[in-house]
C-alpha cells in the first residue's frame, strides 16, 4: 500500500534522555547506550485538527497509531534508503487537551513520541540544527484504510462523493476524516517550504478485486494511484473486454449510418447522400438508429413492395373476360 504523508509544523523538540527512558531506547541497541551517548526529543506526529488540504485523523486513529509507531526509524524527506536513517522512536502516546479546542470544538488531541539518535560525529550537525530549532518540521508515513466525508459518512476510497473538500454543506465544513489505520511506515524531518503542497500527499490501496468504475472514483480524490501486480492484471484485462466492445460498436454505429445514407436519400431525394453523412457524423448511436427507423418506414410509405407472383390461396380478383370469345 502506498503511503499517505502527513507534515507537523514547529514539533520537534530535544531534550536529554531521563534515566528511565534509557531501558526504553536500550530494547533497540546491541550495546547498551549510556545518557551521554544518546541525544532524544519529542516529537508531534499527528493531531486531530483539520489540515490545509481539509483532512485531520480522528482520535480513534490516533490511538491506533501509536503502538504502530514503536520503534520505527526517522529519516529525512521520506527518502527511505539505510544511510538516511538518522534516529528511532522509542515511546508514544496521546495528550489530550482540556482547554485546548480544535476548529470542530474537539479537545484538541495529539500523537506524541519520544526518539533517540547516537552522539556520533556524524550526527552532531544533525543535533545543532535540532537545538537551533532548523529541524523542527516532520511528516509521517502510513497508511489508512477509511477516508471518510464528513458530510456523508461514505468511505471515499471504497465509494467516492459529490462533495467537495473545503466547502460548508448545512453550516458544516467539509473535510475528509483519515480512519482505521493499517500500517506506520516512518516518519521523516522535512524542509516545508520544498514540500509541493502543505499538508496531506494522498494515495490509495489498490485492492485486487477493484474494478475499473472503483478506479475512476478514487482516482477522482487521490493524486495518484498505486496498484498491485494482481490488480493492474485485472485491470488490464478489463482493458481488453472494453477494446473488443468498442470495436463491435464502431461496426454496429457504422451499419447504423448506412441505414441512415440509404433510406434517408429513399425518403428524402432532394437530399443527396453527403448530407447525411454529414447529420451521422453529430448523431449519437441511439439517434442514429431513431433515424434509420423513421427514414425506413417513410421509405416503405414512397416505394411498396408487391410480390411478382401471386400465392394459391389468393382470392380471384378478375373473370378474365376479355380472353373469352
């Protein structure tokens, strides 16, 4: 599943490591670290506020993610390569706030974390530019399994709606609620301002059984799309099946537009062919087949057909008498 990112502003924090918190980032290391060897801060992963792209995490999710959290790596810009790796998550957990609102009047609620990185030379830049206050912006990456309007309750990945993020329905805003997370991946310090949107960069799972109308629905909300080898099989194959029908309707629309030429020139014999050439060419395939409808009965009206020889049961309608002598 492709991950979706979520950017704290101003969440970093450092601090010395407390002598309990040494057992706790301990369970990560081979050697066991010393507090002069470790630099830790906290850190905000996410909250339940509304974003700017209107999307927050219900507090639901938010305690969900923290035991997900445990123990992942921090890198820098999502760039998930070994040698980025520059700290680790050792502690969460979820600060409530009492006097503190949210735009929706929620108490506002926050996923915190406690990190540690080695005081290595390498790393010591790193560390000037936490306490500098530089290295303040994170974003985290993980993935959730319901999107869900605040407007309509549907689940946007599995349904999609007609309402629109950012706008009031009924004196309400509309956002989108993130849900039901199924994975945390890492979480990376990033420079905002480089960052193309600030907020959320959404992505969704691709299931295998998703059928190409699925497809469209969330492509309609989402960035970009990531799918599995199975699905893009799917998908592909359904490619297919509609290839082979527009073929048979480009062969059905032709029969169609012949009819068309033929007993509209039969109904209409000022008219010469090209002209209604021309009126097929604007005509959708179900008015092309009203008119050749139309044109074959006035047809049959202007030229009746009559069988050359007669049946044994028809009625005699003469007595021949100008054959007599």
């Amino acid at each position: 599943m492709k991950p979706l990112y979520k950017n704290m502003f101003n969440s970093v924090n450092g601090a010395q490591p407390a002598e309990d918190e040494l057992t706790l980032i301990n369970r990560y290391t081979v050697k066991p670290l010393t507090a002069d060897e470790v630099f830790c801060f906290t850190v905000t992963l996410g909250d339940n506020e509304v974003d700017r792209d209107f999307e927050r995490f219900s507090v639901d999710a938010l305690r969900a993610l923290a035991p997900m959290f445990e123990g992942k790596t921090g890198i820098t810009d999502h760039r998930m390569q070994a040698e980025n790796q520059n700290s680790r998550i050792f502690k969460t957990w979820i600060e409530e706030s009492e006097t503190e609102k949210t735009t929706l009047g929620e108490n506002y609620t926050a996923l915190k974390a406690r990190a540690y990185m080695p005081r290595t030379p390498k790393a010591e830049q790193f560390i000037a530019e936490i306490k500098a206050g530089i290295k303040k912006e994170t974003s985290i990456s993980c993935s959730v399994s319901r999107a869900v309007c605040s407007v309509c309750g549907k689940n946007i990945k599995k349904e999609g709606c007609q309402h629109r993020k950012g706008e009031i329905y009924n004196g309400r805003l509309c956002h989108t609620v993130l849900e039901s997370p199924t994975d945390a991946y890492e979480f990376s310090f990033v420079a905002v301002p480089a960052q193309p949107r600030a907020g959320v960069t959404k992505a969704f799972n691709a299931e295998d059984s998703m059928t190409l109308e699925e497809i469209k629905k969330q492509s309609a909300e989402f960035d970009g799309i990531t799918l599995s080898r199975t699905a893009f099989m799917n998908l592909t194959e359904q490619l297919h099946k509609l290839e082979q029908l527009a073929n048979d309707a480009v062969l059905y629309r032709k029969g169609l537009e012949s009819r068309v030429v033929r007993f509209g020139t039969m109904a209409v014999p000022s008219l010469s062919g090209t002209v209604f050439e021309d009126i097929c060419k604007a005509l959708t395939a179900s008015q092309l087949s009203t008119l050749a409808k139309a044109f074959e009965s006035q047809a049959a009206k202007l030229y009746p057909l009559y069988p050359q020889l007669g049946t044994a049961t028809e009625k005699e309608t003469t007595n021949n008498n100008e054959f007599k002598i």
